[in-house]
C-alpha cells in the first residue's frame, strides 16, 4: 500500500476506533492487575514471614557466609589460594559457587549445603553469555539483528538448557555500552547506542528470566558491569573512566535502568574506577543510584576479586578496609575475593559495618534462594533427564540457525556477485578460519570437551551446493602469525576456481575480556592473504569472524563482496552458506560504527556538531574540526547494513508540525521493497534536538522496525515520537524536553538517511 492523502484519513479513523477498544482492554488489564498484585502481595508477606524467621536463627557467620561467593575449579579469574570450600559450605559459610556446571555437579554440591546447620541452599552461578550447549551468536552480533525477539528467543534457549542443567544464575547480560573496538569486550554487548542497548537487555532479561524466577526453565539474570565500564581509557581492559555526569546519565546508564524496570535479579558492579572511586567502592552507584533512586530490590555482586582489588587501586588499606568499603556502598555479594568472609564479622563487632547493612544483604540474597524456589527443594533443578532432553533438543540448533543469518551484515556486494549459484562449478574455499570449529564459537561460549557439532564455513558450504560442485580448501595463513608460506597453495586453489570465499578474521582468544588489542586491523598477514588471491582476477567473496569492528580499509575498497559475520556460534557454518546461495536474504545493521583507522577512536555516530564540523568525507581544510590525513567520517557506520534486494522510503509525513502539551507527533511514511527478492529493512528513526540549553548529538536512535516485505509489497510505517524521546538530562540533571525544533528523520542507517521533515514542540 502506498501511503497517500485518502488512506491518512483513513488511518487516522483507525486510529479513533483503535484507541476506544485500547481503553476498554487497558480497564480489563486493571482489573486483572488489582487481582494479581493482591496475591503476590500475600505471597510476598509469606517469604518475608520465612526469610525474618531463618535470619533470626542464623548466626553472624551464617549471614556473612551467604554473602560469599566461590569459583569452582574452573576459573575465569585468578583464584585466591587457599581454603577448604567443602568444609566451609558446611559450615554454612559459603552462599553461592560460579562455574559449577551439570546437574551431577550440582546436585553433588547442593547435598554439601544440605549438611550445613541451617540447610540453606547454594546458588550456582556461570556466565552463559551466547548460549549454553547451543551456542548462539556473540551479543554483538546478535545486536546486528536488530531483531528484538530473535534476541530474546536466543536468551530463552539459553535458559531453558543452563536451568535444566543445575544452574540457576547466568552473569549475563552485558549491557555496557561500547564505542572503543580496541575493547576486547564490545563482543558481549549491544555495541553503542544507548537506544538499542536499552531495548536489547530488555529483551534479554525478559528471555533469560523467562515466566519469572522459579518457573523452572527460568534463570536470574545479572545486568553488568555497574557501571561505565565500556568506557575504559584507551580500550584498555579494566583500565579507569573518566567522564562526565552528563554522559554517565545519558549513554551509560540508560541500559542499566532499562533492566531494572525489566525486573532484573541482579547486577553486578566493575572493575574500572568511575572518576577516581572504584565502581565496586561507589555508594553513588549502588546505594543512591541503583537501590536508592531506582529501587532495586535484587542483589549485587562484585565482580571477580573486585572489592579485593580496590587495594591495587589505591582505595582501600588492606582486604578489611576493602570489605568495609564496598558493603558500605552496596556491594551485597563478594565474588572470590574472599574480603568479606574474612574480614566482615570483626568488622560488624568493631562497630564498622552496622549490621543492619549486613542484613539487609542477605535478605536479598535469601529472597532470590527463595523465589528461586530452592526452599521448597534445592535439588528442583537438578533432573538428568531434563538436563538430557534440553541439551540436546534439536530445535534449538534451528532456532541458533535462524538468529544466526539474521545477524549477518552484509558490507559490500559490487555488481550482485552474491547470492553465488549452488551449482558453480569450482568453488575455493580459502582461509583460517574456514575449517575451524572453536573460533565461530567465540569467547564466552561455555566450555564442552566436544565441539564436533559445531557446523564450519567449509561444512555449511558442502551441504548447500550441487552434488557436481568441487570445492577446493586451503587454509593459506595462520591469523597468529606473519608466515606467508601458505599463499602459494591458496593461489593455486583461487586460480583453479569460479569464485573464491576467503574467510579470514579475529580467532577465539582475539577479543573477550582482557583482549584489548591496540591494532584491530585484520590481525597478522591476512589481508596479504586477500591481496594475493585478489591478484588472480578471480571473484572474491571476503568473510569476517571476529568479536569487534575491525579495519580492512583495502578489503573494503578493493573486494568485490563482503560479510560479517561476528561470531556465530553453534551454526555458523549453515547460517553464513544461507546467505552466501540465497537462502537467506541479509537483513544485519550494525550496531557499532567501523573506523577507518585506529586514529578515530572512540567513534560514533552520536556526535556533537562543533562549532568548527568539517564537510563529510573529505579531509579537512581551513580550521575545521577533522583530520588532515583522512575523512572524519567512518569506515562503515552505526545502522550501516545490505541486502540482496532494494528498498525506496517515501512520502514522509508528521501528525503536526507542532508538538503540545499531552500530544506526540506520529511519523508515517511508505517503505517498498524495490527489488528481486523478498528481505527484510530495517528502517530507523532519528531525530535531532536543533537548539538546547546543552549540545544535543547531530542524531539520536529513537525508533526502528525491522520489515519483511516481498518484492514491490509496500508498507506504511508509522513511528511515534513522544515527550520522552526528545528529553536529555539537562545541566541540573533533570530529565526534561526543551520546547524548539526537532528534526525527524528516518533512514536505512544513520549516515544514509532517506526522509527528514520538522517540528517544533511547544511548552
Ligand atoms: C569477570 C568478568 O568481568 C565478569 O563479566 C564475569 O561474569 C566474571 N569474571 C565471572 O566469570
């Protein structure tokens, strides 16, 4: 339907008789609300009865004990030595383990805890990030998405095998916002934007958490790292955060408030300072932020060994300062820095720690055992046969599938060299990454002895083409290494073939946590690689595995066609073959801006105008704000993404052209599907604030949908901007709208936009 004059009207009437049906059921959903909020309340009064009446009987190294948090054997952290953790979780000093995983494990220990004095039951913590036996993609990439409920289904399956697995807590989601790929850990994130960031740990929480905590497919989930921690001086993991409250309150925050209100179990805090005091040690982050301004009810734990490191910062005297410091400020659980089980009890005898602070602590803790429903049976998650069933239900590969090649963005496609025919004669398939299961894994993906069923580049591809198709493999270089030994064997493929896939990128250990890189250009001499099969004529097609935006200025400018990837994990293989044949049409935007060069960063598109802004594109003259050497602009920027078919925007038009008290302005306009085949937009509504009392960015993310359209279908989009989306923490840090004008304008990514029009809003 093409959006016209006659169907606003008719919309418009829509609308009216819309709005009566959305009164009526929004009375109905009160009415249901009244009931239910009546029997939460007199659940809640029966858990508060039983947790007042467990904490009355627990000693003051019972409570402690609870606040103490242990890693197995397995370490994502450098362990403190020492201790007998068997004997401790029977003395009850022991409150929750990370890194215990399988229901034979846990059980194993929970039995332990069993045989404590007051049979409190242990949480089991672990950091299932993309998936658990079903590796989905990195959260990056599945942000290129920008598929709210492929995102969520992800965190759901995740759920459903981690809980059918003993555990009941995953560390996850990251929801730092990250505008430095030199940081090794933009890849557990949603990339940049405060907007999309937000949506995105929604939709995570609310997959993870499922039915909420106690339904049994159901985890806790942990919004982390609290708080700025993406903002690390240099890229630099674990390094310090500079920044301003304004920033803090309007970039960094927004996701961390977005899962509270999403019902969030817990949060973790970081390890970085924020502006000289140690998140960990921040009683303006935990006690008047989080649990104060925002009322969180769950608990917050430290990250690893964080409240013992704030004596490496230079914030505290010794481990016991430590542990005094950060129980003040609200850090409710230590995790393995062992400051707490050591040190707090004396501290509460000394009269340093009220012990009011200490209970309150443990409170939340028990309130999560309970919910969890561990009082009731502390062995509920804990059943073989559902352990079985969840990790290895079929569907869940097709679902990994499915968020898999809708993560996919596709860079460049001169000429429409892709899709490539399934049945090209001769197909080289080059690179080192072509044939290697553990890096479409990525970081983060939860341990297995057995990767086998990871599907690879090489493998996808043999099962999408004809039976008279010849591959030809050869892996021609090692991304750890400047060895070039290998290009001969790889040209050789190349000239003997149709069409060469090179698949080159970031190995496994190449970002995550503490894999800050200085150089992200295409690591080693893979881009060499490139050059030399590029140098045969041949048609080349480039895919890029890696966990971070990463620079290939002459992939980008000289290769016909190229693919990111990220990492996809469990499915990789059949995900990237959908795209390349046809199978599926690619539909990613990505959610972080690629530089040109390192020199940029930290990049984004959110920037302010200056009073100098340099002309797009060109390198700057004449006192601008620039580079002399090269473009202001990025590589590839923020919402930037391909498709095989070709979409038109047009007849923009706003409700009005003013915006008045308790009114929005809705946003229309037609989106067609221009080309050959089906595929999905994914179209985006940015505005900008012209004049404030504080710089606003040249754009802001306040809208998107992302639509499915057949060839020639169109559809009219309809976005709505309210009060909400045109307030910004202002001087006083009052989150408020200034009357003025707003552009609006709408595009298939923020450097390409299609539509722009006005408004102005009146106080
Ligand atoms: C340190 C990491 O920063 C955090 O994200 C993770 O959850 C813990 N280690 C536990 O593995």
């Amino acid at each position: 339907m093409k959006f016209n004059n006659g169907n606003w009207t008719m919309i418009k009437a829509i609308n009216e008789k819309n709005n009566y049906l959305h009164r009526a059921l929004f009375f109905i959903c009160l009415v249901c609300i009244h009931f239910q909020l009546k029997a939460q309340k007199g659940n809640e009064q029966q858990m508060n009865v039983f947790i007042d009446a467990l904490m009355k009987k627990m000693t003051l190294d019972e409570k402690v004990g609870q606040l103490n948090q242990y890693a197995s054997n397995w370490s994502t952290g450098p362990i403190s030595p020492g201790g007998n953790i068997i004997q401790e979780i029977k003395e009850g000093r022991v409150g929750s383990l990370l890194n215990v995983k399988g229901v034979d494990k846990t059980r194993a220990l929970q039995e332990v805890a069993m045989q404590s004095r007051l049979k409190i039951p242990l949480l089991f913590a672990l950091d299932v990030v993309h998936g658990y036996k079903t590796t989905f993609p990195i959260p990056l990439a599945e942000a290129a998405s920008w598929d709210l409920n492929a995102i969520k289904q992800s965190a759901r399956i995740a759920a459903i095998e981690t809980a059918a697995s003993g555990i009941h807590w995953t560390f996850a989601p990251m929801v730092d916002i990250s505008r430095d790929p030199r940081w090794g850990r933009v890849m557990e994130g949603a990339g940049e934007d405060p907007y999309l960031g937000s949506l995105i740990a929604k939709a995570r929480i609310k997959g993870f958490q499922g039915n909420g905590l106690g339904s049994l497919d159901a985890v806790m989930a942990c919004a982390k790292h609290f708080a700025a921690y993406g903002a690390a001086i240099g890229g630099r993991d674990y390094n310090s955060v500079d920044m301003s409250e304004h920033t803090l309150w309007e970039i960094y925050l927004p996701p961390f408030k977005a899962a509270v209100d999403a019902g969030v179990a817990t949060m973790m805090n970081s390890f970085n300072d924020l502006n000289g005091i140690p998140a960990t040690g921040s009683a303006y982050l935990q006690r008047d932020i989080l649990k104060g301004k925002w009322k969180f009810k769950g608990f917050v734990v430290s990250d690893w060994g964080s409240i013992g490191e704030m004596v490496e910062h230079g914030y505290a005297v010794d481990k016991s300062d430590a542990a005094q410091k950060a129980i003040l400020a609200g850090n409710d659980m230590d995790m393995e820095s062992r400051s707490y089980t050591a040190n707090l009890a004396q501290l509460v005898k000394e009269g340093k720690v009220p012990i009011a602070m200490i209970d309150d602590a443990v409170k939340r803790i028990l309130t999560k055992k309970y919910e969890m429903g561990l009082f009731d049976d502390p062995f509920r998650y804990c059943n073989e046969q559902r352990e079985k069933d969840a990790i290895n239900n079929p569907q869940h590969r097709i679902i990994a599938r499915d968020v898999a090649q809708k993560s996919i963005v596709l860079l460049k496609n001169q000429n429409n060299l892709l899709p490539l025919s399934k049945s090209t004669k001769t197909i080289a398939v080059i690179g080192p990454l072509a044939k290697s299961k553990e890096d479409m894994l990525g970081f983060w993906n939860v341990p297995w002895q057995d990767n086998s069923d990871v599907v690879t580049l090489y493998e996808g591809i043999e099962k999408k083409v004809s039976n008279s198709t010849k591959l030809l493999y050869a892996a021609g270089v090692d991304p750890n290494d400047t060895t070039k030994s290998g290009f001969a064997e790889a040209v050789n493929a190349a000239l003997q073939s149709d069409v060469v896939i090179v698949s080159v990128g970031e190995k496994r250990s190449m970002s995550g946590e503490a894999k800050s890189r200085s150089n992200i250009h295409l690591p080693g001499v893979q881009e060499d690689l490139i050059k030399a099969l590029y140098a045969t004529g041949k048609p080349i097609i480039v895919i890029i595995n890696a966990g971070r935006p990463l620079i290939f200025d002459w992939t980008a400018n000289n290769v016909p066609a190229i693919i990111y990837t990220w990492w996809l994990g469990s499915e990789a293989g059949n995900a990237i073959a959908n795209v390349l044949f046809g199978d599926y049409n690619p539909s990613g935007k990505l959610p972080m801006t690629f530089p040109r060069t390192e020199g940029q960063i930290p990049i984004h598109y959110d920037y302010f105008n200056t009073g100098r802004p340099a002309p797009e594109n060109t390198k700057v003259v004449n006192f601008r704000s620039g580079y002399i050497d090269l473009p202001k602009t990025p590589k590839y920027a923020f919402g930037y993404g391909l498709s095989y078919t070709t979409f038109k925007y047009e007849g923009l038009k706003l409700s009005d052209s003013m915006m008045t008290k308790g009114k929005n302005i809705e946003v229309y306009f037609t989106l067609t599907n221009t080309g050959k085949v089906a595929g999905e937009e994914v179209a985006q509504l940015y505005i900008r604030d012209k004049v404030a009392s504080l710089v606003r960015p040249v754009k802001e993310l306040k809208g998107f949908e992302k639509v499915y359209l057949n060839p020639g279908e169109s559809k009219v989009i309809h976005f709505k901007i309210d009060r909400d989306k045109l307030s910004f923490y202002n001087q006083k840090l009052e989150w408020k709208a200034e009357p003025g004008t707003f552009m609006v304008m709408i595009g298939a990514a923020s450097d390409n936009i299609q539509l722009q029009s006005s408004f102005k809003l009146i106080d």
